[in-house]
C-alpha cells in the first residue's frame, strides 16, 4: 500500500500564494525593461530633485503599504511621511508643500477618497506621481507621473482581497527607496543617524563609542620587564598589554597565551619585547563596532587596540560588544 502522505490544504494554499505573488514581482521587473523603468526613473528624479517631503497616500490596504514605503524612505534618507487621505479633506492637506512631492496608491486609481487630494495637487501644481495598475483611471490619468503596475491575478482564491498587488507596490516603494538612497550615497554611517536603538543601533555604532580609553588602556615601554607586564596585565583586567617603543607607537603586545608559552620554557623575568607578539590585531577608532566583530571572530580574539597615529587610543574588549548586543 502506498504510504505517500498528501500535503496539507494549508500548505498547498500556501505554496499557491508565494507563487503567485513571485510571478507578480517577475512581471514587475518585467515591466522595469519597458514604459515602467522610464516612468519609474522620472519618479526617482522629481523626488530626488524636490526641496520638499515626499507626502506618501492611499486608502485601504494601499494604504497600509504607503505608511510602509514613507517609513522606509524616511529611514533611508528621503524626508517623508504619510498623509491619510480622508483626513487630508478634513484640514490635513495643509501638511502639503509647494514643493513637496505626492506619492498616491490605489490598485484601482478609483478610489473615492483620494478625490480631493488629487484636486489639490492639481489646483496648486505639487507634483503627483501615481502607483496604480490602470493609466486611465481617475489617478492614474491625473498623475504627472504614473507608474502603471501589471495587473497580475491576486493569489486570494476569490481574486478579491489584495495580495499579489499588495506586493507588488510594496517592492516598487522598496524600488524606489533603495534608487534614491544610492543617487544620495546614503552610507552606513548616515544609516546610524536614523536607527540608534535596538540591534541595528548597536552594529552600526563605532568603536570609539564603545572602547575604553585614557588610564584604562594596559601599556607598558618596550624597554620594560615581563614582570611589569605581568602586573598592567593583572591591574586592568583585559588578558593583554600594549607594548609601545620611545615615540608611544605600538611595536607589540603581550598576551596570556605569550605568558603560558614563557612559562612552559621555563619563566625568566627578562624584556618583555623577547616574549611579546609583534603586529598585533588593530582596529581604527571610526570603524564601526560591527566590523571589530567580524575581525574578532575572523582571527578568534577577544581583544583589539583601538590606533590613532600608530599610537594606542583604546582597547575593545569582546564583552564591550556583547554589552551593546553587536555580538
């Protein structure tokens, strides 16, 4: 007998509505190949161009996903926020500039509420860019930029509640985001100033926020004795020590691992340059507490000195990063 076990009916829904939503974002970049990436790329200009926010709307579940899209490119870079559009006849359409841009979605363009924030734009030449599926709806032919999305089946088995569609203005808004961050050269840096908190905060801080600094970092001259080594080592509790040369430049370091290799060759308190690793493992005080990360892990230590001018600034220790939750 056939011991074959049928899927599940949830998962076959499942399967049929990721497919059906990745055949909308093929056929959406389909689309960028023709009438779409021209409008698209006259989109990112007029944004990219404008003085003002851009002013996300739309009504329902298109809704939904423009307070998305303005939170991403707010996040990235673009000013922007997101207006409802009833509201916007009941006093907000004040929040929108001269100069600011209009993003409206609406899969149909019909959808009524939009009516007076349409006129509006129309009335005082702010320029409207449209995300919608049909060039002649009321949106669509109003905008001065229409971005005329494919129509593609909704993977609701009714073809009613938004999905496919839903998807596919959110990538189109993800689209747009990512095209304006790289025409800004919005780096990792300008990222940190939009997300401090949290575990992205965290990656993106630099090491200069994290190390320590001042009498807490362990230095000895290379002139010294392992036995002084021993004790900076000992007194600020971080397993190594810098070994720097007559200019304050860092030549080496000791660490505990050197300590056991003397002591196993039997212990002669002698200069600490004869037992101290030369090039040791260094990070710049602007790199971010990430990247300290990753070279911690690459070479598996626990420590990096913090250089500023060859001379040692700081110390990071891998603690520091787990109590910021990098790591």
């Amino acid at each position: 007998m056939d011991q074959t076990l049928s899927p599940p009916p949830a998962l076959d829904a499942a399967r049929r509505t990721l497919s059906l939503e990745a055949e909308g974002l093929v056929a959406l970049r389909a689309a960028l190949d023709g009438e779409l990436g021209a409008a698209f790329d006259r989109a990112a200009s007029a944004i990219g161009e404008a003085s003002g926010r851009v002013i996300v709307t739309g009504m329902g579940k298109s809704g939904h996903v423009g307070r998305k899209i303005a939170a991403t490119l707010a996040s990235t870079g673009t000013p922007a926020y997101f207006v409802h559009p009833a509201e916007a006849s009941h006093g907000d359409l004040g929040m929108i500039g001269d100069n600011d841009v209009v993003v409206a979605l609406s899969w149909s363009g019909e959808a009524p509420e939009l009516a007076d924030l349409i006129a509006y734009t129309r009335r005082w030449g702010v320029t409207l860019i449209a995300i919608t599926s049909r060039a002649g709806s009321a949106l669509g032919a109003a905008a001065d930029i229409p971005l005329i999305l494919p129509t593609m089946p909704e993977a609701c088995p009714n073809g009613l509640a938004p999905t496919t569609s839903t998807t596919m203005q959110m990538a189109i808004g993800d689209a747009l985001a990512v095209t304006l961050l790289s025409r800004r050269a919005f780096s990792a840096q300008d990222f940190r100033r939009f997300h401090p908190g949290g575990k992205l905060g965290s990656q993106l801080r630099k090491v200069r926020d994290v190390m320590h600094g001042g009498e807490a970092v362990p230095i000895v001259p290379e002139d010294a004795t392992l036995s002084l080594a021993i004790m900076e080592m000992t007194g600020k509790r971080f397993g190594i020590t810098a070994v720097v040369n007559a200019e304050g430049r860092l030549v080496g370091a000791v660490t505990d691992g050197d300590l056991r290799r003397t002591f196993q060759a039997g212990f002669k308190d002698g200069p600490v340059r004869d037992a101290m690793s030369r090039n040791p493992r260094t990070i710049g005080p602007d790199a971010l507490a990430e990247e300290a990360l990753a070279l911690m892990n690459e070479r598996r230590i626990t420590s990096l000195f913090v250089l500023e001018q060859d001379r040692p600034a700081g110390i990071l220790h891998l603690h520091d990063l787990l109590r910021i939750g990098v790591a």
